[in-house]
C-alpha cells in the first residue's frame, strides 16, 4: 500500500496465476499449457520476423491474423477481434460488452480472472451455483440480467456443455449479451462459432495458448457479429493501439494455418487424457468428465492441499485451489506420455 496510488489500486485483489517455477527438471502440469512445443511453421515465422523490421511498429489491426481465423469459419475479417492472449481479449469484452445496470451472470465456480475483471471495472455481477455434478443448469440463468459469461468447456470442472445447449442459452437472452469462452474446446467440445452469424448476441473467445501450443506467444481472439467487436476495436484503440507484436502476429498465423500439427497434437493430447483418467480410477480417485486439456480429480481419503503438497516435493506441479466445494480437487494438466508416467508412479508411491 502507497499513498501514492490511485483509490482504485487499494480495492483491488488481482488474480493469482498458477506457478512459473524458475527451476528446471519439474514436471509441469499445473497451468494447462501444451506438454508439446508450437507448430514448426510458427517458430520459423517467428524466427524470419524476428530482424531489423522489429524497428518498425506493427501491422496495427492483426489484420493477417483476422483474415485466417475468419477463413476458417466463412466470416469477414471484421466479425474477428486479436489480442495477447485470451485474457486481454477478455479486459475488453468485459469492459466494452459486459458492464451494465443489471448484473452480469456467471458460474460461481469457473475461470477466475471473471471476479477480478467486475472489481477492476464496477461490473455488478451474480455468481450462479453449479449443480451437484457440477453442472451449470440452463434454468439457472433464466432472471434479470445484463449479460452472461460462460466457460465452455468450465474451468477447472472441465465439463462440457454441447452445442444445442449453448444455442439454448445464447436464444433465450436476446437482449443480452453472451460470451462463450472456448479457452479449452478444442479437446473435446464443439465451437459455438458457426452459431455467430445466426445470433447479434453471441461472442466467443478463444485461444492460441492450449491447443496451438503457444501459451508464451499471447494470442487470444474473439468472434462476433461486427457491433460487438466494434465495441471491443474501441476500447483497444482507447488503450493500446498495437494488438500484437510483430512475432505474435507472425507466429500465430503460421500455427493457425498448420492444421496438421494441430491436429495430430490435439489428438495425442487427447488419448493421454483417456490412458490418465482410467489410471487415476484405478488408484481410487473420482475424475470429472473431462473435455479439456486436463482433469479435475479429487480422491476419498487424501485431501487435494495434501497430495498437491506430497506431489510437489516428488517434483511434480499440480494446480489445488483453496477454495469452497473444490478444495478436495487436483487440476492435472495433460503433459507427454512421460510425464503422465512419472506423476502416475508417484500418485502409486504417495497413496500407498
Ligand atoms: N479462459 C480460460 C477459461 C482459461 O483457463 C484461460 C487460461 N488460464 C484463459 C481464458 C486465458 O488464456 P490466455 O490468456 O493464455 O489466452
């Protein structure tokens, strides 16, 4: 605290990001990056970018990268919005499309950055309980509102909505708008993108850091009819008027374009978390069904703070949220094979 901050700084209660360690020789599984490098063709892009243009200023509307998002589901560039990583893209939305004079809706158990962007704005908000299975219910969010978020697949649950659900969803407020954040649907949910063109209040917020394996390039996007990313253009260009860097730029077209890798990736991603969920059964714990690039595991007798603890001191990083309902859960990100391997051996060791 300081006498020298604005009033503001003295309310706030920043998200904590899971751990970065500075060590090597850990076995990271604790903030859902890929256990697998980007495509080639996006390190070479990023390599050939990387020189004495570096001196000019960048292509100031990430148009390159609009236009190869927007070809991917026949949309106009101008229904497509870039920014570093989904987090940015998510301080605009929440301040150009979710901040109004009712409440904004989301589950009282998902991403939580959604809190700490209501209190950086004054965006009144109403938390909505998961069910018992930790399911958001479609009647839950049928009362006044402003505007709905959701998390598709949910975070850290990693349950999956299907489409016709969040068509449901996104018909039953046509007044309000709805954002779909599809950080993790890739690896086993169905995008709500194709539904954009059908629906004025629909956005979808995705990633290149999951499935694309470029967490550390920040690179996020959002997809809407062009009002909404009007809205979202506008508090960019009030903030920061270049999107992304030039090797951004660079390096996420050339991921976006490699549909090769990204699918062979995906699907290894995939099949590991199938071979872990059925290992982390048999050695008694209850995993959630998963349709994310990790599990969301919990076991009878051994608490998730104690076996997040015992992992740690094995050199093994898993994510355990301190919080109500979930503090039993470990959420294990889906590295390589081998690493799958090493955290199976240990989970044996420490569960006896
Ligand atoms: N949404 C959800 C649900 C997430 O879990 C994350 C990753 N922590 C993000 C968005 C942000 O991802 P990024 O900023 O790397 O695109």
């Amino acid at each position: 605290m300081s006498r020298f901050w604005s009033p503001i700084v003295h309310t706030l209660s920043p998200y904590v990001a899971g751990e970065q360690p500075q060590i090597s020789g850990l076995v990271k599984l604790n903030t859902n990056e890929s256990p697998y490098g980007p495509s080639p063709h996006a390190t070479a892009a990023i390599a050939a970018a990387n020189g004495d243009a570096l001196r000019l200023y960048p292509e100031p509307t990430g148009i390159h990268l609009r236009k190869a998002v927007a070809a991917t589901y026949w949309l106009d560039a101008g229904e497509v919005f870039v920014g570093n990583g989904s987090d940015e893209v998510l301080a605009h939305v929440f301040q150009g499309l979710l901040n109004h004079e009712l409440p904004l809706l989301y589950p009282d158990i998902t991403y939580s950055f959604y809190p700490t962007y209501c209190r950086l704005y004054g965006i009144k908000s109403v938390l909505v309980p998961l069910d018992e299975g930790f399911e958001i219910r479609l009647e839950d969010y049928r009362q006044p509102c402003g505007a709905i978020i959701i998390a598709n697949p949910n975070a850290p649950t990693g349950i999956a909505k299907p489409l016709d659900w969040i068509e449901a969803l996104v018909a039953e407020h046509p007044d309000q708008v709805v954002v779909i954040d599809e950080a993790y649907v890739d690896f086993g949910a169905e995008t709500a993108i194709p539904l954009v063109k059908k629906y004025p209040n629909l956005l979808v917020v995705h990633t290149l850091s999951k499935s694309r394996g470029l967490a550390g390039l920040r690179v996020g996007f959002a997809v809407g009819q062009r009002h909404l990313i009007d809205a979202l253009e506008r508090v960019k260009d009030s903030f920061n008027s270049y999107p992304l860097d030039r090797l951004a730029q660079a390096g996420a077209v050339a991921a976006w374009q490699d549909k090769e890798w990204f699918e062979r990736h995906r699907d290894m991603i995939i099949a590991t978390r199938e071979r872990l969920t059925v290992a982390l059964q048999g050695l008694g714990f209850e995993v959630l069904p998963s349709a994310a690039n990790f599990v969301f595991a919990r076991h009878p007798g051994h608490p998730g703070g104690e076996l997040a603890a015992a992992l740690r001191a094995k050199a093994i990083l898993v994510r355990h949220f301190n919080k109500p309902r979930i503090s039993d859960f470990l959420r294990i990100s889906i590295g390589t094979d081998a690493e799958t391997d090493k955290l199976l051996t240990a989970l044996g060791e420490i569960l006896g």
